[in-house]
C-alpha cells in the first residue's frame, strides 16, 4: 500500500514533519535566545550591573580583634570569574592650608596602570606618594618634594567642622604627578575619587603603596574590596550559581552586622535576565501554537482526501466481511507508517532549521545544533498529528459498504460541525477574555489566544463565503457567464474547497501576524529608544549642585547651541507624574522632539517655561554681610539664623550660619569661599527648636550683601519692598529700614521659616501630560505652586506620564541650592566631537554615555525582541504549509472535476468555458483567502497583539503604535497572495488543452 501510493505517504511524512518539527524548533530556538539574551544583556549592562562591593570600616591598628574583613574578604575570593581589586583610604592633613580640608590618602590595588603619569614616575616603594597635577599645581609641589601627612579625623563643631589630627606625622616623598584618563571607568567602581571637591574641581586623591598605609599610624579606614564579573561569567547556564553566590555573601554580611556592607547592582541584571528569559518563554508558544493547528488541519485534510481516493477498496475490505480491527488497520495503518517516520525527521529537522535562524540572526551565539531537551514536546507533537489522521478517517471507519461506494459522499452538514466550529469560537472568547482580565499575561489558555482568534476568524469566514458564492454562481450563471458559474458553484459546493479557504485564510492570516508582531515591536523600541533617551546623547555626571551643572553646561556650550543641563525632581504625592528640569532656553537644540509628544514643539514649551522673571539677589563677594534688627527673641526658645548661598560661577552652594538670635540691632559678617566670584541669595532660613510651641519673633532685615562692595543700604528699594520676596511661615510688611519678618506661630515651625528673593516667576510655569493640582513638589521637596502652560502627550524620558520645569527657576524657588538629582547633560545632533573634553574642562564627571543606538541595541537583544524571529519563521512555514495544502486538494480534486466538466462538454459546454472553469477556480479561491487573511490577522492583531511583549525591563508610560507600518505588511501579504497564486496556476493547470472529450469520459460517467 505504501508503494502503490508513495506519494501520498511522502505527502503526509513531510505534513508529520513540518508539525513536529514546530514543536520541536520552539524550545531549541529558546535555548539559543536563552544564551543571545543574557550574552546581550550582560555585554549592554554598566559596569556597576558587573560588579559589586564590600566596604567596611576597619580600626586594627587601635582596636585588635575588632571588625575583620578577611570573612567576607575570603568569601569573595570563591567567587569564580570575578576579578577583585581592594583599596583602603583614610583622611590626612599636612599639604592642604585649609583646616577645614583634608587630603584622600588612598592605597588602590593596581592604580598605576589606570594612572597617566604626568611628571616623574609612579609608586615603586613605601613612603612614596603620587599627587593630581592640579593639586600639585595649586600647592607648588613637584616629584621629589618632601611633605608630610598625618591621619585626621572631622570635628564635630557643626558651625565651622575640620580636621584634627590624630596620629603620628609621617613622611613621605611625591614621586610624581598624575591625571586620571577614565575617572569613570568601571576599574574605580562606585567610590566617587574625582568627585568635585572644595575648589569645584574634580577630586584628586593622593595614592600612595599597601605598605605606606600599613605602617601609617591611623585610625579608622575605609576599607574595600571590588569584584568585577569577567567575560563569561554571567551567561545562561551559570545565571542560577552566581545568584546563589550572591546570597551566600549576603547571609554572611548579615552575621557580621552593619560594620560591613555589600552593595551591587548585579541582582538588577540577573533579574532582567530572568524577566526577559521569562518573556520570550510566554511568547514563543504563542508563535508555534498557530503553525501546529495549521499542520494538523493540512494533515486532516490530506488524510482525508487520500481515504477519500480509497472508499472503494475499503468498501471491499468491508463486504467481504473482515473484522473490526483488520479493517482498522487497513485503513490507518498506511497513514500511520507515514506520520511515524515524519515525526522522527521532524525530530531532527527542526533543531537543524533553528541552527540555521540562529546562525543568521544570532551569530557569535554557542547554541548546540541538535540537543535532546528540544525533543520534550515531540511525543505530544506526533500524537496531535496522529489524532488529526484518525478524526479524518473516523467517518471511512464507520461508514457502510453503500456510502463507501458513492462517488460524491455528503457534505459535512448538520450539529456536529456546528457545534465544532461553536467550540472553536468560544475557545476563542473564552481565551482573549483571558488576556484581557489578566492585564496580558500571557499563561494558560490565553497562550492559544492568538492562534484560536485566527482559526476562528477562518472558520467563520469559510462558513460565510459559501452563501456568497452560491450567490455569485446564481448571478453569473444568469448572465450567460458559464465559466465564473461553475467556478463559483465549485467552491460552494465542495466541502474540500471550503475546507482549502479555511487552511489559507489561516496561513496567510499567521504570516501577516507574525509581520505586523516583528513591525509594530520594532517601531516600538525605535520610539522608546528616543523617548527614553531624551536626546540623542545623554550624559550622566557625578553628583554636583544644580547651579554648578548649569553654570558648567552653560560654560561649555555658551551658545545653547547643543547642551541642556537636566535634573529630576524628587517624587511628590501619590499619583504624581515623575517631574524632570530643564534648562528650557537649549531645549530645541539638544532635546529629541517627536511628533509623538503633541502639537506644541521644543521652542514654544521652551518660552513657556522660561517667562521673563525679576533678577535674582547677588552678594558680590566672598565677605558677607547681613544687618538684623531683632525684637521677641526669647531665651528659652532659641532661633537660629543662617543664609543660603549658591555661587554664580559654579564653585558650588554654602549655608553660613549666624548663630541664635538676640534681641537688638547686629551686623553679621563672615566670609565663604564659594562666593569668591558671587553668590545668589537662595534663602534666609530661621530655625527654631522643632518642639517649641509659640514661636514669636520680628526681624528687620536692614541690609544684606558683601563687605566689599559694600552691602545693600538700609532701607533700599529691593529691599523694604515685600513683593521683591516670598515667604514659607514667615509674614512680610515694609519697615522704614528695610524689611519686616514676623514669625507667628502658637503650633510651634518644626521645618523653620524661610524668607527667598522673589526671582522665580510665581506660580511657576510647568508643562505636563495631565491636569495638575495647584502644587508640586519641587527640587527640594517642599511644596511649590505651579501653573500649568501647556499640554502634552508625551515628555522626553518621561512618556506619556510626565511634567517639564525649567531648572533655574525651579533652583531658584528652591530653598536648599543643594545637589541635583540623577544630573545629566542632553546632547543634541551639533555636538562636537570634544564635547567630553569641554566639559571636563568646566569640573563636570562624565559617568556615564548614552545615547539612542545604545538603548535601541539594548532593547534589541533582550528575550522579546529575540522571540519575534520565531514567530516570523512559524509564518513563513504557515505559508508553506497553506501551499502545500493548497497543491494537495488541487491535484487530488483534479481527476474528478475532469471526469466532471467532460460531462459538461457532453451536454453542451463550450471549450473556453470549460477551460476558464478548470483554470481560475482556485486562483479566485486564493485571492478571497488573501483578502480575507489579512483582515484575520488585523483583527487578530487588535484583540491579542497588545499583550505580546515587547520590552524586558520596565520602561516609562509611551505612547506606543498599535499598527504597523504602511508599506511592510501589505508588500509582505502581496507577496504572500502572489506565491500562493503560483501554486494554484502551476497546479490547477490541465494538462492538456482542454478537459478529456466526451467520448473518452462517456463510459466513466
């Protein structure tokens, strides 16, 4: 039997095939998406995700048998593959004139070679040290100097902290200079050496040997080890031990207790890693689900149209009386052998399929060609494919010698496949309800959701154009149009050709899934590459206060022609949209503005943002002088006064206090070096005991300003005049000699009172994606009122939950002038190539360089996007098997539609006509397929699409395309009609001129 029709069995071994080998291709292709994915990840991570930290304070020169580092210390050494760099530093004075600055003496294992020596040589022996080159400069030393270093330790006068030495002096040699080419390099970890120190430039610690500070008398130190993960430590099968090694330091930090701590960031990778392994294990099935329903319906089909050319034999195995089990093996077995061995081939061609997707999609990746964890799904695989032969044969089994012997058996008709295609339907709902309850989870059912919309969209569409055709065969036929009648009759009437619109409804549906997937993934993490940058570079800096970062991006592009300092605002109440700072005069220059955000441009949010304000109060010099008048003041319940500063040439912000308040007129007077070039008034802070209740005090502030020049004159204008202020539990009246501050408060002020110039536009002006209430929280915590004066849909960085602020204003309407959260440097497209240097130049830090195509291939090699490729092979085999299933009813239809339109000839049938039936009723079958193909996958697409995921880590809120692209899936679904169209002219193409004559097919019929 199997070599009487080989063809058949080779049909239906290369069906079994094609069904075993999606079940098998879905956990290989996860295993080599497995191994892409974190190998992507772990090389796209920073260098703070590859490593961690163990710091303790350690005092063993004083306290013998104290805190031990060697615990952890050793616990570290077993970690495989980490490299481990270990550094010890404490304070010491000596070289700097300042009590108030103490140098970093610092021992850092390996440091020369991370080193750029600038003058003489670098550490070869104890007692030698190596200075920064402008420290060096700013203190006149040079290789081979003699200077001498004594530990020390910050006084606890919170007035005027510094150091006291504590310690015997120890000399030591300079033995060079040095300049740090990569301070942001992942060799120094997170210690924050170079940042900016008391002169607002970048730090420079002295370092010095292991045995200097050994031999060093000295008190506590901080000591630190770094281990850095090596390339190929974290990959896929090494994610699970080096999570357990990670706990294991961390239950023996715990026992240690605080005197020690571990701090990484690695956890964040490995939990990245396991999301986004996890994603593409949720999204994967979803491609494959379709692909195996699809071989399972061609197999139905085959197997029942191979039976089909068989009835009559078996109606004689049955006449002639065999038993119930021979003439079941009769029947099944032929088809039995065949799926059998297309299993087995499937088995292997599956894995050697995905070798091949991975070896050109994922090159570099080491995943094994064949491996027998990818067979798991197999056995369940061939058993589908099985029960799909038997459910086509059911009928040949049961049916009776006479219903085998007809030539046209009956349609499929009546409860049984209404109630089919009824569970097949509510298979459905019940499966996108799923999703839609659950958020999108894509688990249980909901995994089948897309695959089971398709097939029941193509049920339902199968079911709906057999009254159209029999329609159009009515309408042609009474036109005189023979041809398009009977081709219209063919497909109304056949339950293989309704059969056939099903299977390609679905293939073609499949692939313009699979396509519109892949196009609307990669359009999303295009836009979420530009909106979650912001710009199209993004620098992080080291910490610094607001006014350095904008004074510094302002000092090294002073034409706003391509650099915007940024900062975030810290998080107000609950449900307020994230808030970030900008300097909004350079937002058109250096931020990336979408069209996505809205109808307003960079420009105008720009000029919104930054209205004209009054000028801000500026102490000329570094001698400051403030005049007092104060009545009330009691001794019992003291108040504090102070002044805020914050320079305006970027040297950093100081709090100079003046003590508690007395009654009586007073001049203070005390001198800031960050005010050196000028300072803005940031406040006047009164504080008084957070417990006292019935705080009472009046102030007049008759002058504040500088020494020399001289301070603001008593009574001044700007001064005496309320509206030039602002006040947070504070009252404000003109007084004949300056200004009156009445602090009234029975409840007690447990924050204090503050007095500001009123430099900032009041309220101040905010651009958001929502309604906003009437305050926010702005940069230093507190409350400020805002006035909304624009609209978007989105914000850079930010999506579509999002505020704007200007930075100044929002510096200025602060009370701290402290340091800037998370601050950054937005670059736009007319940066220069130095740009790194102009900015080092002006004390900023690099710590960080981003920019779209970074976040774009970061996002690229996580599990989502890595899974889409399968679902784009599990369509393009969709369409493979809507061909072959297409060619297989054709050639089995054909002997058949033969014998029938001959007996047309007979009765009268013209050539042409019948030549014009034979030739274009498939053709016409495949363009109403395609037609209705694509509006499945559109449909599909829009029910279940939103859930596939697409990101493996969380980003902000974007306002992300839900359809494709125009060009990508209709050129993709024309090529696909067109293929398909091929097949069926190949195909459906007689083989003589016309159909066998009437006198040839007369004994037939």
């Amino acid at each position: 039997m199997l070599r009487a029709r080989r063809g058949q069995a080779v049909t239906l071994a290369l069906l079994a095939l094609f069904a075993v080998a999606a079940a098998v291709a879905a956990p290989a292709y996860l295993q080599a998406v497995d191994r892409a994915a974190v190998a992507g990840l772990v090389a796209t991570a920073t260098p703070a995700e590859r490593s961690l930290t163990v710091r303790a304070a350690v005092n063993e020169q004083r306290e013998p048998g104290g805190v031990s580092f060697a615990d952890v210390g050793g616990a570290l050494v077993a970690l495989p593959g980490f490299t481990q760099v270990y550094a010890e530093e404490f304070p010491a004075i000596g070289i700097e004139p300042d009590p108030a600055v103490a140098s970093r003496l610092l021992f850092r294992q390996g440091a020369c070679a991370h080193l750029t020596i600038v003058t003489g040589r670098c550490l070869a022996a104890a007692g030698e040290v190596v200075v920064g080159e402008r420290t060096a400069a700013r203190l006149h030393l040079a290789a081979g100097d003699l200077i001498t270093l004594t530990f020390a330790y910050i006084s606890t006068d919170p007035t005027r902290p510094f150091y006291v030495a504590d310690g015997d002096a120890t000399p030591l040699t300079v033995a060079g200079t040095y300049r740090t080419p990569d301070p942001d390099g992942p060799y120094w970890g997170e210690h924050e050496y170079f940042r900016l120190d008391h002169t607002g430039q970048p730090g420079e610690p002295v370092f010095t040997a292991a045995e200097t500070v050994r031999t060093m008398s000295h008190g506590p130190s901080d000591v630190s080890i770094d281990a850095t993960a090596g390339p190929g430590t974290i990959t896929a099968s090494t994610v699970d031990a080096v999570r357990r090694d990670l706990a294991g330091l961390d239950t023996r930090g715990e026992r240690l207790g605080r005197a020690i701590t571990l701090s990484s960031a690695i956890p964040q990778l490995l939990d990245r890693i396991d999301r986004s392994r996890d994603l593409a294990r949720r999204s994967i099935p979803v491609g494959a689900a379709p692909l195996l329903l699809l071989a399972y319906a061609v197999i139905f089909i085959a197997a029942d149209y191979g039976t089909e050319g068989r009835r009559p034999e078996l109606a004689v195995v049955a006449l002639r009386g065999a038993r119930w089990w021979t003439r079941w093996w009769l029947t099944i077995g032929e088809s039995l052998v065949a799926l059998l061995a297309g299993g087995l081939a499937g088995c292997v061609a599956g894995q050697l399929l995905v070798a091949a997707v991975v070896a050109w999609r994922l090159p570099g990746v080491d995943a094994p060609v064949l491996s027998l964890d990818a067979l798991r799904w197999a056995p369940w695989a061939l058993l589908g494919a099985v029960a799909a032969m038997l459910l086509a044969q059911r009928r040949h089994l049961v049916s009776s010698v006479v219903d085998l012997m007809r030539r046209v058996r009956a349609q499929l008709t009546g409860w049984r496949l209404i109630t089919a295609e009824i569970v097949v339907g509510l298979l459905a709902v019940t499966a996108t309800a799923q999703l839609f309850l659950t958020g999108g989870t894509l688990s249980g059912v909901a995994l089948l959701a897309p695959a089971l919309v398709i097939i029941a969209l193509a049920v339902a569409a199968a079911r709906a154009v057999v009254p159209l055709a029999r329609l159009a065969g009515d309408r042609a036929l009474r036109r005189g149009r023979l041809g398009a009648a009977l081709a219209a009759f063919q497909l109304a009437r056949r339950p293989g050709a309704q059969r056939l619109l099903l299977l390609l409804v679905a293939a073609v549906g499949v692939l313009g899934y699979a396509v519109t997937a892949a196009d609307v993934a990669a359009r999303d993490r295009d836009l979420a590459a530009r909106i979650g940058t912001g710009a199209p570079r993004v620098l992080d800096v080291a910490p610094l206060t607001r006014s350095q970062l904008l004074h510094a991006v302002r000092a090294a592009d002073p034409d706003g022609a391509y650099a915007m300092a940024v900062a975030s605002l810290p998080a107000g109440g609950p449900g307020e949209a994230p808030k970030l700072a900008v300097d909004a005069t350079r937002l058109a220059t250096a931020a990336t503005w979408l069209d996505e955000y809205g109808d307003l441009d960079a420009g105008t949010v720009g000029r919104r943002l930054r209205p004209t304000a009054p000028q801000p109060v500026v102490i000329a010099g570094r001698d400051v002088s403030v005049d007092v008048t104060v009545k009330g003041a009691v001794a019992d319940k003291p108040i504090g006064f102070s002044v805020v500063l914050s320079s305006v040439s970027g040297r950093g912000t100081a709090t100079v206090g003046f003590g508690v308040l007395h009654d009586g007129p007073y001049t203070f007077q005390q001198r800031s070096a960050v005010c050196a070039d000028g300072c803005r008034l940031a406040g006047v802070h009164f504080t008084p005991d957070t417990t006292a209740t019935g705080v009472k005090l009046t102030v007049v502030l008759r002058g504040i300003g500088s020494i020399n020049p001289p301070a603001v004159a008593a009574g001044g204008a700007d001064l005496a005049e309320p509206a030039r202020w602002r006040s947070t539990g504070a009252t404000l009246t003109a007084a004949p000699d300056g200004l009156r501050i009445t602090l009234d408060a029975p409840d007690g002020l447990p924050h204090g009172a503050w007095v500001q110039a009123a430099d900032a536009p009041t309220p101040l002006p905010v651009v958001s994606t929502a309604a906003l209430p009437g305050t926010l929280a702005g940069l230093d915590g507190a409350p400020v009122e805002v006035h909304p004066v624009g609209r978007l849909t989105a914000v850079p960085r930010l999506g579509t939950h999002g505020t704007l602020v200007d930075l100044e204003y929002a510096d200025r309407a602060a009370t701290d002038a402290g340091e800037a959260r998370h601050p950054q440097v937005w670059l736009g497209p007319g940066a220069p190539p130095d740009v790194l240097d102009r900015l080092t130049a002006q004390g900023l830090i690099v710590t960080g360089d981003t920019g779209v195509a970074d976040l774009a291939a970061r996002l690229a090699v996580q599990g989502p996007a890595l899974a889409v490729w399968f679902h784009i092979l599990s369509g393009v085999l969709a369409l493979v098997l809507g061909a072959g299933g297409l060619a297989l009813v054709i050639a089995v239809d054909r002997r058949e539609r033969l014998a029938d339109l001959a007996a047309l000839r007979a009765q009268g049938l013209g050539r042409r006509a019948a030549a014009r039936t034979l030739l274009w009723t498939y053709p016409v079958l495949v363009a109403t397929s395609g037609v209705l193909g694509l509006a499945t996958a559109l449909i599909a697409w829009r029910l279940t699409g939103w859930a596939l995921p697409v990101f493996g880590e969380d980003l902000p809120a974007l306002p992300l395309p839900h359809w494709p692209g125009p060009l990508l899936v209709p050129a993709t679904w024309l090529l696909a009609v067109l293929s398909l169209m091929a097949v069926a002219l190949a195909t459906g193409r007689p083989r003589a001129a016309t159909p066998p004559t009437p006198a040839a097919a007369a004994p037939r019929a």
